[in-house]
C-alpha cells in the first residue's frame, strides 16, 4: 500500500512561516518530502531557524522575505520560490495577526485595512499568483488557515480580526468552486486555542485558563497538531475533499 502522506517532489510554500503554525506547518511538510519556501515579513531570525531545523532532518528550504499584503511583493514570493524548486504544488496561507485587541468605538478605519488586508487580502493575492499554474497541470492544494474565531465572532476586541477570518472560510468555499474542476483542491482549516505567540500576546493567562475550561479535550493545541492537519489537506489522503474547513479546536467548537 503506498503512503498517501508521501509529498515527495511537491514544493510547498507557506506563508508567515518564522513562528507559530506556520514554521510547524513548514516542518512538518519538509518532513513529508516536500521542498518548501519559508515566507516571512520581518521575522528573518525565525525563518531562518525553521530553515536549519528542515536541512538537518534532511530536508530542503528557502527563506523569502515578502509582505503578503502587496500585489508585487507576492509575484516575487511565488518567481524566487518557482526559480529555487520548480511550479509550487502547495500553498498555505498562513499569515496573518490581530495585531492589537480594539473595540468598535477604538477600532480605526487604518487598522481595520490593516487586519483585512494581512490575514485575507494575503490569501487572495497569493492564491492568484499560484492557481494559473496549478490550472495548466492540473494540480495543486491551496490550504487557507482561518480560526475559531471566524466561526464564533472572537473575543471582545477582534471584530476586524474575526471578520477577516469569516471571509477566509468564505473565500475558500468560492474558490474550491472555481478550482475544483482544473483538479486543484482548495480547503481550510479554523484552529481553537494553540500555544502560539499569538496568545502569548493577545490572552492573559486568566484568560488561558478559562479556554482550557471549555475545551473538552482539557488542553490547548500545539502547533504540531493543526499542522499535520495541513499536511493531510495538502496530500494525496484528502483527495477527495474540496472547500471544506477543518475545526481544529478539541471540542470548543463543533459545527
């Protein structure tokens, strides 16, 4: 029986991937096989970590620098990830930040773009720059990486993050639809509470251990855990799966 979670020859590139989901999702997809293009913005230092964890498992990686937020930074991203690896098989898109709790009343229409722009507008401008490719061979996986927080509205201060991870989930059932037919899958996954940075930063440890109490599982993820979840969604196992999005949560949220 062959091993459908074999991504050898795949090039993956993940997006936001010097910390967090995203370098454990890069990991992870080395490990499968697959060359991978490390993206980050202004983490170098952690990119860079994740690409010498990668190379001395026996891996292969490359770190670019790009903001997923501009049209032409991207097109750079996807040319120096084609020129290093060949036509990219698999996309996630990954990053994307609070960046800082606010509420309505404090929220700027500047911050509001802001937000927007890096956790949904990045999944747009990316997945155009890879699916004419993917189109023409008639493969690929594009996994977006939304949140719970998309599914419930969020925590108080996050309506422009929450908002921007409803329209991922959106974003990928229109965009299964449209790819679906070309042989390239396009699915999602929405995780709970993971020990990130991101609830180092914006979840006081109260906080951290009111979530845990309504987790049913009893324990927050790890960033190992949601990405081999990508890593399935990205192989041959989730071949029949299109437009779908993954709860990756233990039990907080049941849809």
């Amino acid at each position: 029986m062959s091993n459908s979670f074999d991504l050898n020859a795949k090039v993956a590139l993940v997006t936001g991937a010097s910390s967090g989901i995203g370098r454990a999702a890069a990991e992870a997809l080395a490990a499968s096989g697959a060359r991978v293009a490390i993206n980050f913005h202004r983490n170098e230092a952690g990119a860079e970590a994740a690409r010498a964890e990668i190379v001395s498992r026996g891996g292969d990686a490359v770190v670019v620098q790009a903001d997923v937020t501009r049209a032409s930074d991207v097109e750079s991203l996807v040319e120096r990830t084609v020129a290093e690896f060949g036509p990219i098989d698999i996309l996630v898109n990954n990053a994307g930040s609070l960046i800082e709790r606010l509420k309505i009343l404090e929220l700027t229409e500047e911050r509001w773009d802001e937000v927007i722009d890096l956790n949904l507008k990045s999944a747009f401008l990316c997945s155009k720059a890879v699916a004419g490719s993917m189109m023409e061979r008639k493969t690929g996986a594009i996994i977006n990486v939304s949140s719970i927080a998309g599914r419930t509205g969020g925590a108080l201060g996050s309506i422009h993050y929450s908002t921007a991870k409803g329209g991922l989930i959106t974003f990928t059932k229109g965009l299964a639809k449209e790819l679906a037919p070309f042989g390239v899958r396009v699915n999602a996954i929405s995780p709970g509470v993971i020990d990130t940075k991101y609830h180092q930063t914006f979840s006081t440890p109260e906080v951290m251990k009111s979530y845990v109490g309504m987790i049913p599982l009893g324990t927050i993820g790890t960033p190992a855990e949601v990405a081999s979840v990508i890593c399935f969604l990205a192989s041959d196992a989730a071949s029949y799966l299109a437009g779908e999005t993954i709860e990756i949560n233990g039990g907080m949220f049941m849809d």
